[in-house]
C-alpha cells in the first residue's frame, strides 16, 4: 500500500521496520510502501495518509494473501527443522569419527603388540630349533588355576 509522508518527513519506522522515500513528485511530497497489515498505525500518526504515487512508481506491493504466507511459513518451519536436523547429524557424525579414531589408534597398538608377540614365537622357535628339540614332542604346558 502507498503512502505519503506530512512535509519533513523522509523515513518512519513500524515495528522495526524501516520505510523511507521512494518517489517524490513534483510538489516535493514524498511517498513509500508499506505492507497493508500497518497500514492502521501509520494512518494513526498525524500527517500520514494512504496516497497514490506519482507517475513512474514501482507497483505496489503484493496484498496479503494467507495460503501464501501459510505456505511461507511452513516452509521455513520445515527449513528450520532441518537445519537443527542437520545440525545434529554433524555432531553425531563428529563423535562417529572421533571412535573410529579411536578404533584406529587401538588397532595400531594391537598389530604392534601381535607384531612383538610374533617376533617372541620366532625368537622361541630358534631356541627350540638350537636346542636340538623336536617340536612335535612339546607338550603345551597350562598354567595352574
């Protein structure tokens, strides 16, 4: 919807939103747009009046319509879900990689441990073959309970 400013005036706000002069006419009255919804408390302030602008405005703006602004809105509700939605996942994701960086460093101590381990049967294995033993003979000893 147009308005017209009273003279000296160039901006207002409503609601924290701010509406300065877009056209002027010849007269040196300046106009501007403002959605139709404020339209009763810039028409409460002295001076303000609904106006139809000079010659070579812009179009007004778009009238209301609730199945658009309903559809706006779950839009961006559904926008905002996923956003945290995303959100959560990256931290799940984020504790994910920080066990299998775990899993990981384990894994290396364990092959280094197997590799030690394997090093030891090998070591053994000379001494039994130095020691002129026959490997089939040994008997595998249990450790008491």
């Amino acid at each position: 919807m147009w308005f017209s400013f009273p003279p000296g005036y160039e901006a207002i706000s409503v609601e924290q939103q701010q509406f300065n002069v877009e056209i002027t006419d010849t007269a040196g009255v300046g106009y501007f747009r403002a959605p139709d919804h404020f339209a009763t408390k810039i028409l409460a302030l002295q001076g303000f009046a609904v106006a139809t602008p000079p010659e070579g405005a812009p179009e007004d703006l778009p009238r209301m319509d609730p199945l658009r602004d309903g559809a706006i809105a779950e839009l961006t509700g559904t926008t905002e879900a996923q956003k945290r939605e995303i959100h959560d996942l990256r931290e799940d994701l984020g504790a994910m990689n920080a066990k299998i960086i775990a899993l990981q460093t384990e894994k290396v101590d364990l092959l280094a441990k197997l590799e030690t381990a394997e090093a030891e049967i090998e070591a053994l294995k000379e001494k039994i073959d130095d020691a002129g033993i026959d490997p089939e003979v040994i008997v595998p000893l249990r450790k008491a309970k």
